[in-house]
C-alpha cells in the first residue's frame, strides 16, 4: 500500500509539532509521499517585504509578488526543512515542486468570478505516474510542496489539499492508495469546540446531510471536497487525523 499524507500549516508553524509528526511520518513503512503547505511563513514573509496579503473566503490572491513568495517559503524554505529532517530520522526524501519532472501540470484558474491571480487547477490525467513510480520503487519518499506549473513557464499556487488529492490519485494507479491528512484537530468535529465530538466515517449521503446540517463549513469544504474526488478516482480510503496520530487507527474515514 501506497501512503500519501498531507500535513497542514498549524502543524507546520510549531517545530515541536513538526519534529514529533516527522518522528511519526519516518516510522511508516515505505512506500510513502509527504504533501505540505506553507503555513502562515509566507504571509510572514510578505509582511516583512511591504507585500500586502490579499485573502478571499480564506484563500490567497497570488499576484506576482506574493508569486514569488509562496515559491521561495514552499518550493524553498519549508521543502528543503522538511526534507533535511527526514534524512536525519533515516528516511530517504527528496523535495519536489509541481514543476519538477512534469509532476504536476496545472492551468491557471478563469479569473471568473474572482482572479485568483497565478493560481492553479491540477490536470490530473497529465500527473506524471511513471516518475513517482520510478522514486518509490528506488525507496526514495517524495516531499511534495503546493506548487504546480503551466507547462508555459509559470509556477501556479495551488491549494496543498488539491495537490494532495492529485498526488493520491496518481500513486493509486501504481497501487493501493491511502490518503491521510493531518492537522491539529483529531478528525472532522461535529462540534468544532468540542474535540471529543469526531465524526467517525463519512460516506457521501452523510457529507451531503453534514453540509445541510453546516456541520462542515468554512476551511473544511475544500479539504473534503478533496477527499471525494480522491475517492471517485482510485483512492481506496482518506483519513482524517490529529498529527500526533498518524500513527494509530483514529480520526475520520471517509469511503464511497
């Protein structure tokens, strides 16, 4: 089994958290990827640079400047972090961006309704399979940062739990696929002020009645709008967790 895991920006921004979840990620046997996101370094960044971050419904408009960012803190500095981490727990990793070996072809988003700015939407049937294949069977664990590429000579910004999803999607046509993403909440939260309330399995008649419900809203939908479309094409089983869990048979499951 192929194990893709997404780690997220509030694990990211601790170094206590990170050092304990990447203890944990080295511990899973191979073959595995690692998917990250930028936490808030780049809107940190950009502050100390007198770029101004621009957010709408919670996501970033990436113009050029902020461009320039996201690919320096993702592709750069939380990447190389990461990935030095690993190897010092024993585990081969190499950082990879969207652009790198044609991994991840994307297109830039309509500017309709809102121009996101260079942000992109994968191209899943163009994911480049046979090249994360050939790294997994060399045991070598990819580290994928939200980063994808046009193909005309643009990095495009893309949400860590789309590249995830994509990433996912591909290593199932390798083999067996799980998909887990790891963040600071111990699964999906039917109250989101209380953590013992984990919804334990969502299938898609309890999503569609948990949206009815809001139970899921806000940050949420786009993760398990990822989740879904890693399940309808070839993802056997996505979990959500706590970081600190990664390890251990709990959180949310989420099948057909």
């Amino acid at each position: 089994m192929i194990r893709v895991v997404k780690i997220g920006g509030n694990v990211i921004d601790d170094a206590q958290n990170l050092a304990r979840f990447l203890d944990r990620f080295a511990e899973l046997p191979a073959p595995k990827v690692l998917v990250h996101g930028g936490g808030k370094l780049a809107t940190r960044l950009s502050e100390q640079l007198g770029i101004e971050t621009k957010m709408t419904d919670g996501r970033r408009i990436t113009d050029r400047e902020t461009l320039d960012v996201v690919t320096m803190v993702y592709g750069g500095l939380v990447n190389k972090q990461i990935v030095a981490a690993l190897q010092a727990r024993g585990c081969m990793a190499i950082g990879l961006s969207g652009a790198d070996a044609n991994l991840i072809p994307a297109h830039r988003r309509p500017a309709q309704p809102i121009d996101y700015g260079f942000v992109g939407d994968v191209e899943q049937q163009s994911f480049n399979v046979a090249f994360l294949q050939s790294l997994l069977e060399q045991g070598i664990t990819p580290v994928v940062c939200p980063l994808t590429h046009d193909g005309q000579g643009s990095i495009l910004n893309t949400n860590a739990d789309s590249v995830a999803s994509a990433v996912a999607i591909g290593a199932s046509q390798i083999d067996t696929t799980q998909l887990v993403f790891c963040f600071e909440k111990p699964g999906v939260l039917r109250d989101v002020d209380d953590d013992e309330s984990v919804i334990a399995h969502i299938d898609r008649p309890t999503y569609e009645a948990l949206l009815q419900q809001q139970v899921i809203s806000k940050g949420m939908l786009p993760k398990i709008a990822a989740c879904f479309r890693a399940i309808d094409h070839g993802v056997t089983q996505v979990v959500i967790k706590h970081a600190d869990n990664l390890l251990n048979a709990t959180g949310t499951t989420i099948t057909k």
